[in-house]
C-alpha cells in the first residue's frame, strides 16, 4: 500500500480543501503537469507531421503516452484511441457504427447521459434501443440484459461502475452473455478505469471508453476508445492526419488509430495523460482500488447512522457515496458542506436523470473518493453532514 500523505504532497490543491469530487473529475499529479510543462518549455510542435527535431520528439513522446496507456489496459496500441472525453469516444462508436434500419441497442437505465443520448439519438434513422432496468441500489442484473437479447440486437452498452450509485455491473458475465449471442459490447469504464483492476483479457470487450480526467488523473481534455476491430468502425471525423494520400476524386485512410485523430491532437494533454497513468500504475490499481472503496464503504456505513439521511447505492460499492439529508435540497447540502468546511462534493442529478428519477428523488449529494484521500476527511464529511440535520 502507498502512503497516502506522501502522495497528497503530488497534488497541491489538497491543502486548500477536502476534494471529494473524484466522480467528476479527479486533481492531476505534479509528475504530469511538469511532464506537460516540458512540452511547452522544450519541445512543443505538431504531431505526426514534419522532419525537424521538434516534431520528431513531440511524436515520439505523444506516441509513448500511448503506449503507457495502452501497457495500462493490457491493449494493442493500434486500438487504442485518443479522443477529448468519453462523450467523444461514444459518439465516435454510435456515429461509426455500421447500422442498418431495425437493428437493435440495449442499454440500461443507469448510464451517464454521455452513454444513453448517443444510442437514443439512434431511433432517428430506425434503429430499436431498449433502456433495461436497474435495482433500486443502481446494480445491473446480467439475467435482464440477457432477456432483452434479441435476432436483430447488434450492441449492448453498459457501464462498468455507477457514476451515480458507484454500483460495480458484473461486466465479466455481461460481457460472456454478449459474445455468446454474438452481439458487440461497450464498456463505459469513465468510473473504473485507475479506480479498479479491469481485466481486459477476460472482459474482452469490443470497445472500451473512460475519459483521461477521472481515475486515470490526467488533465481535462483527454479520453480513450479502445476498438478491438477498427475496421469495422467508420471515422467520425475527417481531416488532416489521417490519410495516407488524397486526389481530386478520393482519399486513402490511414489505419487506426490514426484514422480515428483527425486534425491536431490535444498533444500536451495526451503527454500530461500518459504520464499520469505511469503514476497510477506505479502506485498500483489494486492499492487505490481497496484505499477508495474502504473509504467509500466507510463513508456509506457512518452517514447511514446519522438520523435524516439517507444513503443510496449497494453495500458493495465503488468509491462514490450518493445520500441525501432529509427536507433538504442537494445542492443546498452541498453548498454548506463547502462554504463551512471546504468539502467540495457533487450534487443533482450527475448527468444521469433517468437512474436519478428512478430512486424518486430529484438529486443527490455526491462524496466521491478518490486515492488521496483520508480518513480524517472522510471524519470531516461525516461530523460535517451530521451538523447539517441538526439545520432541518
Ligand atoms: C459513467 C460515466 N460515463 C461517461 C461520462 C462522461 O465523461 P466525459 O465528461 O469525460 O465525457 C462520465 C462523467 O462523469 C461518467 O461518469
């Protein structure tokens, strides 16, 4: 296990607050924001482009950051993409998709809207989605996915963990049901990925997609898309740097990933990334996993003991704490939690209304962990949250 107060030093910020806005996005280590400031100060140029020395040593360093992310997942290189979120990286996936009128999405109820709107908008050109239910603790049943297969089901979308309820989905099982009834699947790991050990060999999912400022700290800006079969997938994007030769009449594409980074890339973001999930991996995923979700269950099990609040998600959580205090407003929650103590948490509806709707609530208080974080804030949170009922 590392020692979680020496890491802190790498993140200046948290001297200022109690940052449990993880969820949302996480602080970046100063190893990658001086990875990025080397960029600018010794070698910036474009990527992929030119002979001189510049663009020489930016592509080399934009093309290691690949590699590192790519080592990270256990993934080809060549399948995995940089985009700017996971938003993109969806979009990229529903847009490119070879569809035909009638085929048919399933869904669940509690994806990001980041996950959902993309597939929804597919009704427009004929294409069936089913949105499956949930529990009421956010958990995906397998056995629900699997009823909802049908002939002309071609892909199922599901998220790795909740970024509302930190639900963990049995993607494993999830996953063995798509490859048996031939149907591609897309792991949204934006909630997994740097925060739990993703076993991509046995998960072996047809796309996988997290944006590079969450678990992964690396700065906004940044995502990931991994296609096992990049072929099949058409760009969404045209332009410059991903062609091989162009006439009047026609062009030549490149083969992924270049195909998929049309246009300049967010080259100093892309490094920043790569040297933030070196960072991860260094302090290894199976210790920030067990650090984040020890916090989180601990979290969980306290605020439930104060009388008015009420938590929500399973007892088996990932590192996000959803709760409400009763006869309050979420965002006012919030609001004091920050103006009295400097605990900066999330509230509403997190980008996911219809997982939100479904607990008949119309928002929540957020505290979502993240590796730097302790347990004298986790006490913080909780004496804090405890002073706030006695304000009802
Ligand atoms: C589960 C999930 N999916 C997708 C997203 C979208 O990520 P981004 O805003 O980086 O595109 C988020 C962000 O909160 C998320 O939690």
């Amino acid at each position: 296990m590392y020692d979680v107060l020496s890491v802190r030093e790498d993140f200046p910020v948290l001297k200022e607050v109690i940052y449990l806005d993880n969820a949302a996005t996480t602080q970046t280590p100063v190893q990658a924001v001086y990875a990025m400031q080397d960029y600018f100060f010794k070698y910036a140029a474009n990527h992929g482009r030119g002979a001189h020395r510049l663009a020489r040593e930016t592509t080399n360093h934009y093309e290691d950051a690949r590699e590192s992310v790519a080592s990270f997942f256990n993934i080809d290189a060549e399948k995995t993409i940089f985009t700017k979120n996971a938003t993109e990286s969806i979009n990229i996936v529903s847009r490119g998709f070879p569809w035909k009128k009638g085929d048919h999405v399933i869904v669940t109820l509690v994806e990001h809207h980041s996950n959902l709107l993309p597939w929804m908008r597919l009704r427009d050109i004929g294409v069936e989605v089913t949105v499956v239910d949930v529990d009421v603790a956010g958990v995906v049943n397998p056995e629900e996915i699997r009823n909802a297969i049908k002939d002309n089901t071609r892909l199922i979308a599901v998220n790795h963990v909740s970024n509302v309820f930190g639900s963990v989905q049995d993607i494993e099982t999830i996953s063995s049901i798509a490859r048996q009834a031939g149907v591609k699947i897309l792991v949204d790991g934006s909630q997994s990925a740097g925060n739990m050990s993703i076993d991509m060999k046995s998960v072996d999912p047809d796309f996988f997609v997290c944006p590079g400022h969450k678990g992964l700290l690396g700065p906004q800006g940044t995502g990931v898309l991994y296609i096992k079969e990049p072929d099949e997938i058409e760009s969404l994007f045209l332009g410059g740097g991903m062609v091989s030769s162009v006439t009047r009449e026609s062009f030549k594409m490149e083969p992924s990933p270049a195909k998929f980074e049309a246009g300049t890339p967010n080259i100093p973001g892309v490094i920043g990334l790569g040297r933030s999930v070196e960072y991860v991996a260094e302090l290894g995923v199976d210790s920030i996993q067990k650090h984040e979700f020890e916090l989180a269950r601990e979290a969980a099990s306290r605020l439930e003991d104060i009388a008015g609040v009420e938590v929500y998600g399973p007892k088996k959580r990932a590192g996000v704490v959803p709760f409400n205090v009763t006869g309050m407003n979420a965002h006012d929650v919030a609001m004091i939690l920050d103006q009295t103590k400097g605990i900066c948490v999330r509230s509403g509806y997190h980008c996911a209304m219809p997982g939100v709707d479904n607990l008949g609530v119309n928002g929540t208080v957020r505290a979502s962990f993240g590796l730097y974080n302790t347990e004298d804030e986790l006490e913080s949170l909780v004496k804090t949250v405890s002073d706030i009922t006695a304000l009802v």
